[in-house]
C-alpha cells in the first residue's frame, strides 16, 4: 500500500492515502458562521494540494449540541452561504471537502448552551473534567436529535461539499450513546451494543433518506474509551459492521473517552482499535494520531491496520508540512 496510490469506493474516490482530518478552530463568528478567520485557515492549509479529502471541524446540528462558543454551526438554513464558501476554497485546491457534523451532549455547557446538557442518562461525561450532570433524553427528543442530524446532513449537500461525517467520537453525544460508561438506559436506546447503536442505525437511514444513496457517508468511531468498563473491541467491531450495513461509506477510527489521548507515543497510535475493524469490514477506513513525518505515513499503512491515513496536529502546527515532508515522497 503507497502513498500516492488511489482508493475506489462505492460512493467516493481518494486520489491518495492522506487526509486532513478535522480539528476545532475556534474561528467561526458568534453566531456560528464562516468567517474569513476560517476561510483564510483552509485556504492556508490545503493550498498545496496534497490532500486527497479534508474534514471540516465539527458543525453542531443544534443550539443544544453546541460544544464551544466559536464553534461552526450548520443547525439552520442561514449557515449554507458561508459553507458553500468554504467548499469552494477546499475544493479548488484540489482536494475533496466533507463536514463533520455533531452534537455535544453532555460535553456541553449550560453557560454556552443557555440550559443544562442533555445525555443518553444522568451521567457526568468522563471524558472531560467538571462536566455537568445532563438530563437524560426522552425518546421523543432523541427523535427529534435524529432528525436535525439528517437536516444538517442536507445542508452540507446544498453547500456542495463531497460527503458528510457523522460525529460519534471523543465523547459526544452519539459516542456517549455507544459507551456503556455513559449509557445506562433501560429502554430500546441502552443495553446492549444493539440498543446502544440503535440511534446511530437511524440517523444513518434519515441522512441516508435525505442525501440519497450516491452521496458520501462517513462516520467517527470512538472505537474504544481507554478506561475501564468501556466500550469493548467485539462491540467496536460489531457497531463497524453494523454502520457499513447500514449504509456509511467510510470509517474514521479515533478514541472515545478518552479523546484523541492514549497512553502510547508512535505513529498512528490507535492502531489498536483500528486494526480489528479494518480486517471486518469492506469500506475504507481512516486512522490518524501520532504523524509527526512523512514517512510515519507510508510505515502506518504497511502495518495493514487502515487505508487512509490521517495528518492534524502537524499541519495544525506548521502549514508547510505536507510541502516540506510528504512532497518529498512523490516518486
């Protein structure tokens, strides 16, 4: 598997092995819409034209869900110009361009939410320290969540980017679904991993409904929690076959509980979790963390454990790094 070597999908081409996976800027305005902070960020980051996808940072699908207060929001119609801006600027630049779409559950605040943070049950989120106790969910309101996902999923559409992405990682509200450290329901939405995977089955045939079958899905996995009593790797890799049954089109394996940290140090450092998905399931999947040089990406994919191979941190840090270490590598 090289570098520069194109994957086919069913819904989706890559014309390489890397993408830019998303990451908060804290750029968007008060309302939640593309600012030119934003524009310029992207612009500045993809102008090189190495990547073959970009992810946009993660977009709240609700007031409710919104994790930060400069957080991008896609939860009505008035955020679609300055998306379709932004799709413009990727995209000319040669890459691919899919949003993230999330909802922060009790990840939240009610200092930027107005309210108390909701959740599949009465949990504090381990994932972050001082959360608040969320109230847990009716299921007419996880109805509800289910439907603004796939509303949201139609904008990116409209806005014209290539492909949506389903946030269910780094302790969010899907992710707090998956997690049995988080979710104790007692009804058709907890349990075991088919009830806890039950609103992520449906959010995935609404976004499907509303985007059509050609249009690109993809889904974050928070394919383990790095604490004890998590989320184990048979339910990883069961919700994985799972979500491609369904119908998503790529995998993007991260942590859950425990964010995007481990207590390992080495190029793409969630290998762990993505290895036993990437042999079950017949869709791309993503891996990212830990890239700090060109060549961690060519020795990442050798190891057979994902297809595409995520670069953030360092690009986040230095936007000369694709030029300066993975150019190098064209042969």
């Amino acid at each position: 598997m090289q570098i520069f070597e194109e994957i086919k999908a069913k819904n989706i081409d890559f014309k390489n092995r890397i993408i830019m996976p998303p990451m908060a800027t804290a750029k968007a305005d008060e309302n939640g819409h593309i600012s030119k902070e934003i524009l310029d960020y992207y612009e500045e980051k993809t102008s090189h034209g190495l990547f073959s996808l970009v992810i946009v940072e993660h977009n709240f699908i609700a007031p409710l869900g919104r994790a930060s207060g400069r957080q991008v929001s896609i939860s009505d119609d008035s955020s679609i110009e300055g998306l379709k801006k932004l799709a413009k600027v990727i995209k000319d630049n040669g890459s691919k361009a899919v949003v993230q779409i999330n909802h922060a559950g009790s990840a939240a605040r009610e200092k930027i939410i107005g309210q108390r943070p909701v959740g599949p049950s009465e949990i504090k989120n381990p994932s972050q320290k001082d959360t608040e106790l969320p109230r847990e969910l009716t299921i007419d309101e996880i109805k509800q969540i289910e439907d603004k996902f796939a509303d949201a999923a139609l904008r990116v559409k409209k806005a014209g980017f290539d492909g949506v992405e389903i946030h269910s990682a780094h302790g969010y509200l899907l992710n707090q679904f998956l997690s049995p450290l988080t979710n104790k329901r007692e009804d058709e939405y907890g349990g075991d991993i088919e009830g806890r995977i039950k609103i992520h089955l449906e959010i995935i045939k609404k976004v499907r409904e509303k985007v059509g079958e050609d249009y690109p899905i993809f889904l974050r996995l928070g394919a383990g929690d790095g604490k004890e009593a998590g989320l184990s790797q048979k339910d990883a890799v069961y919700a994985a076959k799972a979500f491609e049954k369904a119908g998503v089109d790529a995998l993007d394996i991260s942590g859950g509980m425990c964010l995007y940290f481990t207590d390992y140090d080495y190029p793409g450092f969630f290998d762990y979790l993505s290895k036993p998905i990437y042999e079950e399931v017949n869709i791309p999947v993503i891996l990212t963390g830990g890239v700090k040089k060109g060549k961690d990406i060519e020795e990442i994919l050798q190891r057979d454990v994902c297809d595409l191979v995520g670069v953030g941190r360092a690009v986040f840090k230095d936007s000369n790094w694709m030029e300066n270490e993975v150019k190098p590598l064209i042969k």
